[in-house]
C-alpha cells in the first residue's frame, strides 16, 4: 500500500526532480507471469546500493478515459469525483460503501531521508495526501447512484464489516463499533472501541483489512509490518505483519497466523470457507523478487517475513536470523508476480451479470508496482479455482491503468461483488468506482 523506500543515510539525496524516474536499478530478467502461479521461479536475490525505482506519476484518467475491459466484459463508471476512494463493502440491501482514506501522517514516520524520499515517491504515485477520514454509501436510485455520507471523524479507515446491527469499522489504530438499522443512510452515534490495533508513531502498512466469519462471532484483521525487513527493529513488529482474530463479544484477541509482511485483501473461499489473503512480500531484492501471494490462512502458521521469503528462502539482510522460525515457514498456496502490490481480493459466484468463465474463482487488484522495471501490477486480474484451489493461470479483467506514457491513470485497490453479481472496483487514483458486468 504506502510506498516506503528503504535506503541507507545518504544513499540518495533524490530531491532533483527526475532522478528517481531513471534509477532503473536492476530491469526484470524474468516475466511476471514466471512470478506467478504455486511453483514461482525465484532466482537469486539482488542486492545493490540503488533500489530499483521506476514510479508511475499519477495523473488520473482524461478526458472520459477509462479501464479496458477483458473480451466478453465490459466496464462502466459506477461513481466518480470520489476522494481517494480505497475499499468497498456491500450492505444487505445493496448500498455500496466506499472508505475514502489516506495514510495518516506521524511525525516520527517522516523524518529524515527516508521519510523525504518515500513522501516524494508517494506524491508521485498519488498517495500521501491528507486521508479524508470517512465512508460514503452509494445508493442505485430511478435518478442514478446517489451518495451520502454515510461515517466520519475516522482515522484512517480500511476495513468494513456488518453482522446484526452491528457495522464495524478498522481504523488504523482500532476497531470501532457502531449501531445500524437496515437502510441507514447515515451514522451519526458516537462508536464504541472494541480493540486497539498497532498504530503510530511508526506506522507503515497503515491498512487494517476487516472480515467476520460465518456465525459473526469473531472479526479478522490483516495487520501489515512496520518496516520493509525489520530494520526498525522487531519491537515495533510487535502484533505486526499477522492476522489477527478478534472475539465480536470481548475485543480479546489473538494471533491466528503471522510472518506475512504486508496482508491486506481477506475472503472466504465458497467450497470450503477458508479464509484466504492477499500479501504484499518484501522489497529491494531486484525487480524479480518477491512475488506478493494469495494463501489460505492456517491456524497458527507461520509465512516467513521477515526472516525468509515463500518458504524457507532465508533473506540475508535480517540480522540476527532465526533458522528455528525459518524451519517452520509455511509456503504460499498461489504467487501472484513481483511487486504487483496485489490488494483487493474477492471470490466470485455464479451470477447472470458475469460469464460463466468468472464463476469459480478470486478476484485480484493489483494496486501497481514502484520498484520493478518495467512496471508490473495496474490491473485486475482473475484465478480460476477448482474444488478450493487455484486451477490455472490468471486472465486479465481490467487493463488500461497506465497509459502510453506509463503514468498511472488510475490504480485498483478494493474489489468486491455488487449486489447482482457485477465486479466494482474502487480506484483510487482515479477516483471512481469500476462496475463490470458481461456484454
């Protein structure tokens, strides 16, 4: 999500203007579709003083111009001019809310070097401005999509969940509780803290992802890492780079799985009801290292960060190691290329709003590449399943999010299934909200 750059004192007084748009570093030598799938290739990792930075400048989408849509698809804008529109949720009734957020801003996080250069990177790629705090409902009327807002005076929100009358949000520092009645177009009472979540001072992967299980009876929140690879120290990963499992009744809580640097999208698989996440891996290994991945969460496990990488590929530069953690290391189920920064996912149905080919199957944005070159990400994408498992290579959905200049029109982020089964997609960049449907 927030694009951090870690760099030694020094490394780059990078204020003028276009040098970080030639520091290619080290070019891909591999294809992102040899990054993807259960057996990814992983050659040897990169190290090198200049970090591969290749920045799409964000500069929205002109002139009616919008996503390309997979044959047999189309696309649609279901609600634009929204501000920093990150992720969806889908009440019972079908109105769409959208978190309209940014990274809130610690002092502590922005000092010195790296915190210049990673604001300026951020800038680029269009983040880093202050988060509008709040969550609209989009609602279909005979006149159009009509838009209230629906939740303010947040921090930072990302994820949403409904159970009873109940609604939920996680802020980047906690999980609040509001009430709310069926058609609500508005929340105006105070909420209620459930649980704390790590926050500031230091606060990198600000995203806290939100999902219920079946019976409502517990919560489950993706909680990024503090750092790139622990080099602020394993104290500030403290509750960090996991999955956490929140009880809806107490707000006690406990780790259901750990070493995943950076989770963010969070779904249950239909055949088996599996909790599966999207994870962002780790950076400055070279344009072909790491794959971000989807995996289905185990109890208890353990995915490596940041003491190794898709197993037990032990990374180097954490000191000291920990061959015991190592050992243990889980696998990812499915890679899903080099820094595509794959966030939003969501598992698909049968619907009459998309073909039969979309039917079984998750749904993957991937938000876009900062350090590959050339850029990889900037779409959406769809892996077919079979009984529970990926079954095949990704298709394309949604293309078109960088131009010919290969500046960033837009960049996906949330993904989820309307109400009639059509794909909405919120863009952040671009400011809208996609809905794809069938031809």
């Amino acid at each position: 999500m927030a694009v951090r750059l870690w760099v030694a004192g020094g490394l780059l007084l990078l204020g003028v203007g276009g040098v970080l748009y030639g520091c290619a570093g080290d070019p891909a030598t591999l294809s992102v579709a040899d990054g993807i799938g259960p057996n990814p290739q992983l050659p040897a990792p990169v190290h090198s003083m200049l970090p591969t930075v290749r920045v799409a400048r964000a500069v929205g989408w002109q002139n009616g111009a919008m996503p390309t849509a997979a044959p047999g698809l189309k696309v649609a804008a279901f609600a634009r001019n929204l501000e920093h529109p990150r992720w969806l949720y889908v009440l019972p009734n079908g109105d769409v809310l959208v978190a309209e957020t940014e990274s809130p801003h610690y002092e502590a996080d922005s000092k010195g070097l790296r915190g210049t250069v990673a604001r300026w990177i951020m800038s680029e790629a269009g983040a880093g401005s202050a988060s509008p705090d709040k969550i609209i409902l989009l609602r279909v009327t005979l006149a159009g999509v009509e838009r209230f807002d629906f939740l303010s005076g947040l921090n930072s929100p990302f994820g949403m969940a409904l159970v009873g009358a109940d609604f939920y949000v996680a802020n980047t520092d906690s999980v609040m509780r509001y009430p709310y009645r069926n058609g609500d177009t508005s929340i105006a009472v105070p909420g209620t803290k459930l649980a704390n979540l790590p926050g500031g001072p230091i606060d990198h992967h600000w995203t806290k992802g939100l999902i219920a299980n079946e019976d409502g009876s517990k919560l489950y929140v993706s909680v990024g890492s503090n750092s790139n690879v622990g080099e602020n120290g394993m104290a500030a990963e403290d509750g960090r780079a996991a999955i956490w499992e929140i009880d809806r009744a107490t707000g006690a809580h406990r780790v259901l799985a750990s070493g995943l640097r950076n989770p963010v999208g969070m779904a249950f698989e239909p055949a088996t009801s599996a909790l599966w996440v999207s994870v962002n891996e780790r950076d400055e290994l070279g344009s072909d290292l790491v794959p971000d991945y989807m995996t289905r969460v185990a109890d208890g496990a353990f995915y490596g960060w940041p003491y190794s990488y898709y197993g037990q590929h032990v990374d180097a530069r954490v000191q000291p190691p920990r061959p015991d953690l190592v050992a243990r290391a889980v696998v990812p189920d499915y890679a899903l290329g080099p820094h595509t920064a794959s966030l939003g996912l969501t598992f698909s149905h049968a619907s009459a709003m998309l073909p039969p080919a979309f039917a079984d199957g998750a749904f993957v944005a991937q938000h876009g590449s900062w350090n590959r070159s050339p850029p990889s990400g900037y779409k959406v994408i769809f892996v077919p399943f079979k009984d529970g498992k990926p079954a095949g290579m990704p298709v394309d959905v949604l293309t078109g999010f960088l131009d010919a200049q290969g500046e960033a029109q837009g960049r996906p982020v949330g993904v989820v299934l309307d109400k009639d089964g059509a794909l909405l997609v919120a863009d952040d960049v671009g400011g809208t909200v996609w809905r794809v449907t069938g031809q």
